[in-house]
C-alpha cells in the first residue's frame, strides 16, 4: 500500500476551474496529489483535519519583478505568506537572466537591483543560480526587450540597428531554447519608448516555433491606450502567439470609465487571436519617477531615491514646496527612484478586475525600501475584500483568476488544478476571515486568514510562520 505524505481531510475543495467548492480528502505523495475523495481510515504521515477550511491549489502570481529577490531572499515571506507557490519573473521588459550590463542598469531594470546584482550572462547561468538556491516557491521567466537591448546597445533613445536586432534575437532565441516562456516587453518605459513595433516584431517572429507568449507593458496606460492595445495584439496576431496585456488599467482622471471601451476592444479581438490581461486590486500603481507622467491631479508618493533617500514615503507636492519647485522639477532632482501613483479610479479596477479573462498579477517591487502594499497584500486583498465584502465574484473564480487561468495561460503543466497527478502545490485558507493588512502607510504587513501552505508538497508556511523548508523548482516551458 502506498504511503501517504500528507493527507488534508475535510476541506473544502476549490479546484482552480471555478467549478463550485465541494468537501472532500486530498492526499499527497511524492509531491504530486496522489488521491481526491474521501479516505477516513488512510493513515499518513502527516494528516491536517481542515474542516471549515478552503484547500485550493497555490496561487500564481502571474506579474511580478521578483527576478533577483528570489536569490536574495529565496524565503519569499511576501509571497508564501499571501499563499502564492509561483511567480512569473522578467515582466515589463526586464528581466536578471542573461544580462550583461557595460555599467549602471538603465531605467527601470533598477527597480530588480543594483548593476552588481546582475551576474548571470546567459539564462541557464540564472537558472542554475535559481535551482541551487532553490527558493520558496516556483519560478518561470519570461525575457525582458529591454535588458536585450541593453546587452547590445548604448544608447537606447533610437531603435535597434539591423546588426543589434540579429543579436537581439539570438540571446532571445538562446534562452528560449533553455526555458523561458517568452518575451516581454514594456514599451512605455523611455529606454524602450523609441523601439518601434517593427522592432519588437522582428523579436517575437521566433516564439511561434517554441510555443512562446508575448506580454507586454503596453506603450500607454492613458490616453492613447487604444492605440497600445491594438500595436500588443497585432505584434501578437502577426507572430502567431497569445497576448498577455500587463497590469491593464486606466491611468489619470481624464481617462477614468474607459474601461468598459478598453474590454470591449479586448473582447473583438479575442473572436479571432487568444488574448488575456492581468490585473492588481489596488487603484494606485508603482514604478520608477518618471517627470513625463507626473501629473498634479493625483497624489505621488515616494518610495526611493538614489540622491535623495531621506524623501522616502513622503508625497511629491510636499518635497516640491519643500524646495520651491513644480513637482515634474521636483521629480527630476529625485532621480533616479521610485513612487507610487494614486492615478486609478476604483470603479474601473473593479471592472478590470471582474473581467473573466483577467488574471491576477500583483508587480510587486521588492527591492523598494518602502513598498507598494500590493507586495504583501494583492491576493488575500482579491479573496477578502473583492470576493467576499464587495461580492464582485464567487469565491471559485476569484480562485480560477489565480491558479486555473494562469497555468492555462502560460503552459504551467501539472499546476493551478486540484486533480489526480497534478504537483502538490496548495494553500488552505479561512473564507471567511483571509485580507490583506499591508497599507501604503504599513506596506509590509502580512496579511490573515492564510493557514497553510505546501510547495511541491512541502510544508513551507503555517499559522503565520515560515516553516524554512525551501522545496521551489524552476518551470521550464
């Protein structure tokens, strides 16, 4: 008879397909769920009675920037705590694997960590680094446009030459050949903003043959936001692979309630090209200060500064009267760092958020000395707040959105389903009492009401506690 590792009883089954929850026994064995029914007289060496309790599979975050944390801190307390068991690094066009930088890293390839923190030349270097440490939780990785460009150009405020593009796609096409998902990129950003689509095209050209998926940090989040989705869908529809649009949301007031146009676009071109988006439950958004997007209509806050350290968690209008300046001359002085911009309205987060095709991704900055509460805080805030006090979805879809949906998505075999042979990777959490605590005045608080988590069939977080063990394996595509 086989032996049991652990064995779940009475829970109540969310599987990640947003069928709805049913009470039954989930028993693990060699890290892969070995049986799901009931087993009242199976003995096991470890049983956990979880009566009134959900057991879903882990959660997946799929948007984060996690790429040199994962080493740094391989114990992941931000996203273990929260039940997430994966994370998808090399989001918005940047990426640490296969990098070779010729000095500081460019904007925002800061934001992962400083030009030291960057030693893994090629993507198997990183993945060997990701496998020795062997973090909390899972990792697979998308290749960031602009960490390319920034292994073969200098300059980054023209497109790529015909010499660098060929480069370009022989590192993409190298990394693909060793994991990776796909390419991202993140074209609002200045050191991408002059790469033209035919630039991005030539790159993506190559992901049909390896089954890849193109993700991006579209052009713009404002006004021209049509017009960026389309240029994402049709780079997509022209390499023939599915289309992830990034942390899809209405930026600054003029552009609050476009929403509803901005899922109606999304919709006609899903009748003819797979097309997804991912979402974070906050109506405020974190990147690095940029003076072009400062806008006086909303408040900036700060959350580093290389020149000026001692501005951080203070607002942009305050440091700007401070020192006699607008708040765009103020953000230059700032330079190079980072902030958080209150530019969402709530009514178009909860759109997004409700849109069946939406999944959850939380862009957490963890190299940021004072956080984007959405780090520690994005799941349990969807579960909590969204699904249970808004009503804004079943309990089943909000959990679909994070497990089901996005192992689909990103070709996550054996993940994001509670079934028979699927890797033990699950949380179990109480319904009724799971929310975030982290706020942007407190942006580190773990949140409540995650009881238990299993990586691989790992015990690795319970009752508020690291347990140490480190079971995450790299996810090659």
């Amino acid at each position: 008879m086989t032996v049991i590792d652990t064995l779940i009883r009475n829970a109540t089954l969310i599987d990640g397909t947003g069928a709805p929850p049913f009470v039954g026994d989930v028993a693990v064995v060699d890290g892969r769920i070995h049986g799901i029914g009931s087993f009242p007289e199976q003995d096991a060496r470890n049983v956990i009675d979880a009566r009134g309790k959900i057991l879903s599979p882990g959660f997946i975050d799929v948007h984060t920037h996690d790429d040199l944390a994962l080493l740094k801190q391989p114990a992941m307390l931000p996203k273990i705590s929260q039940g997430v068991t994966t994370v998808i690094v090399g989001n918005c066009g940047i990426s640490a694997a296969g990098v070779r930088l010729r000095g500081e890293p460019p904007d925002p390839m800061n934001l992962l960590g400083e030009a030291a923190d960057f030693k893994y030349p090629s993507f198997s270097a990183y993945v060997a680094a990701i496998e020795a440490v062997r973090p909390a939780v899972n990792v697979a990785a998308l290749v960031g446009h602009t960490a390319l460009r920034a292994n073969h150009m200098q300059q980054f405020d023209r497109p790529a030459t015909t010499h660098e593009l060929e480069a370009m796609r022989e590192d993409l096409k190298a990394a693909l050949e060793q994991g990776a998902l796909g390419l991202s990129t993140g074209l609002a950003y200045r050191n991408a903003l002059q790469a033209p689509t035919t630039e991005v095209d030539f790159l993506a050209a190559i992901l049909q043959d390896v089954g890849g998926i193109y993700v991006s940090h579209i052009r713009s989040e404002d006004d021209e936001i049509i017009e960026a989705i389309d240029e994402a869908i049709d780079i997509g529809r022209h390499a023939g692979v599915p289309v992830i649009i990034s942390h899809l949301k209405c930026a600054g007031r003029g552009n609050w309630g476009r929403s509803e146009a901005i899922i109606g676009r999304i919709d006609n071109a899903r009748q003819q090209h797979p097309v997804g988006c991912d979402c974070y439950p906050y109506a405020a958004s974190s990147t690095t200060i940029d003076p072009r997007i400062v806008d006086e209509g909303f408040r900036i806050q700060i959350t580093w500064s290389t020149p000026h350290p001692e501005m951080a968690g203070k607002n942009l209008k305050d440091i700007a009267a401070l020192w006699n300046l607008s708040q765009v001359d103020a953000a230059r002085r700032l330079e190079p760092g980072g902030a958080i911009y209150h530019e969402m309205d709530e009514a178009d987060v909860s759109r997004i958020l409700a849109y069946p095709h939406t999944m959850i991704g939380s862009d957490g900055l963890p190299n940021d000395p004072r956080p984007h509460p959405r780090l520690w805080g994005t799941f349990p805030r969807v579960l909590g707040h969204y699904s249970r006090d808004q009503g804004l979805f079943p309990l089943e879809e909000a959990v679909r959105k994070m497990t089901g949906l996005p192992a689909e998505r990103f070709g996550l075999r054996d993940r994001g389903r509670l079934e028979v042979g699927a890797c033990a990777d699950l949380v179990l959490f109480d319904a009724g009492d799971i929310r975030d605590r982290a706020t942007f005045d407190q942006p580190t608080l773990p949140p409540q009401g995650i009881e238990a988590v299993w990586v691989n069939g790992v015990l690795s977080y319970i009752q508020g506690q690291s347990t140490e063990a480190r079971s995450g394996q790299f996810i090659r595509r």
